[in-house]
C-alpha cells in the first residue's frame, strides 16, 4: 500500500471502484478520486491478469470458444457488470436523440432498451472472439494481450476524467472525478499500457501500442459527442468508456494485414 495518504486513499478507491476485490474504501473525496482515476490503468492491468489466467486455465481444459466465454463472464462478475450497465445506459440514452437533462433522465431508467441491448451483445460478443483468437497465440502474448487491453479501458477512465471535462449532475461519480486527471498522469498511463502492449502481438510490436493509442483516440472523439449530449459525463459513460476501450483495444490487437 502506498504510503503517501493521498495515493493510499486513491489505491483503495479505485480498488472499490474497478473491481469486487474486499477492500475497505477510504477517504472519498476529490483528492482521492483524482488519485484514484490516475491509478485506474494499474488496477486494470491488475484485472487483466487474473483474466489473461482464466483465459489460459480455461483453453487447457475447454475449447477456445468456451474458455472466451468464461473469461467475458469472470471479467463481468469481477466487476459487478457495472462498466456493462454503464454501456447500456449510455447507449440507450444517445439513442433516444434526447439532449441534456432528458437523455440523463433516460439513464436512470431501471430497464435496458434496445439500443442497450445491442451494445451489449455487440461488445460481448467481440471481446470474446478475441479472446477465443488469443488462445492460439503463445502464452506471453496472450497475457500481454488481456493486461494490455484491460488497463486500456480502465485508462479511457483516466481520459474521460481529464481537466476540463465537466460532470453532467452536480452529483454522483461523475460529479466526484470529473476534471481530476492532469496531463502528466496521462501521458504516463498511456506509455505505461502502449509499453504492456509491445509483446502482445507476436513479430509486430508496433501493433499493441498502435491499438492501445488508436482505441483512446476514438474514445476521445466519442467522450467529446457525450459531453455535447449530456453536458458532461456521468458514471454511466464511464463504464461505457471501459467496455468501448476495451473492445476497441482487443479489436486492434488481433487485425492482421
């Protein structure tokens, strides 16, 4: 545990916050969410490893197809499906073509529609045809792959959190880290996963870098419509920016040409 306060508090916050691991939240306050949002990216890496394990574990005893399927369902429970809800709630909301308080109150509707729905089905679906493909790779690489992708989403996090970007209410998660992350926190994350990325594609190691850069620039223009639509991000967008990140990252990992 870190003994600085500030990243103790942050490290127990975001623990809470990204996964189901039994850890005591601490202080919750801006401070230690800013701290909390900048160490997402480590928790995510630390997530991906125990999926890059089930991942493993999984294909020497099933096919690939079915070791993917219980990754997707480890990673789900180990999150309480909160970046999932996210997705869908944000989703449903954009589709609704509603603006501002209307598409928040959309958000808060307890139902899945379908636009929700499909994001859903759509996003699983592809995170677990790259994993199957994944298990045809070596070990190294497979692992690189699940860590680097992982911490890439919970990076979008990060980027979603960044000075200047307000929160949609003046209350809730969004409210409590919106404008949180300076650029050195950034820039430091994103050399950090693009560097877990260098082993994750075999003979390329220029392509995870490229993946893990190209999913944050089309979570950036995509944050930059929410912002328009909502006048800020919630909660909800940013799970909705984990699962997009993520599967944008794994998408970019497994091209070939």
């Amino acid at each position: 545990m870190p003994t600085d306060p500030r990243l103790a508090a942050g490290l127990r916050l975001a623990l809470t916050t990204f996964t189901t691991l039994p850890v005591r939240a601490g202080r919750i306050d801006r401070d230690a969410a800013g701290a909390a949002m900048a160490l997402a990216p480590a928790v995510g890496a630390l997530l991906g490893a125990v999926l890059a394990a089930t991942l493993l574990l999984s294909a020497a005893l099933a096919p690939p197809l079915v070791a993917a399927a219980v990754t997707v369902g480890v990673g789900a429970l180990l999150t309480r499906g909160l970046h999932l809800d996210g997705l869908a709630d944000t989703v449903d909301a954009l589709g609704s073509y509603r603006r501002g308080a209307a598409a928040l109150e959309i958000m808060k509707k307890p139902d899945v529609g379908p636009f929700g729905v499909v994001a859903l089905v759509v996003v699983l679906l592809l995170q677990a045809a790259v994993l199957a493909e994944l298990t045809g790779r070596s070990g190294p690489a497979a692992v690189a792959a699940v860590v680097a992708a992982t911490a890439a989403g919970r990076l979008g996090v990060a980027l979603a959190c960044r000075r200047g970007v307000p929160a949609a209410r003046p209350e809730g998660l969004g409210a409590l880290v919106a404008g949180t992350v300076g650029p050195v926190a950034l820039v430091v994350g994103t050399a950090a996963v693009a560097l877990l990325a260098v082993p994750a594609v075999p003979g390329r190691p220029w392509q995870g870098p490229l993946a893990v850069v190209a999913a944050l620039a089309v979570a950036a223009g995509l944050l930059r419509h929410v912002v328009r639509r909502l006048d800020g991000i919630t909660g909800d967008v940013l799970g909705a920016t984990v699962e997009i990140v993520t599967t944008l990252s794994y998408l970019g990992l497994v091209l070939s040409g």
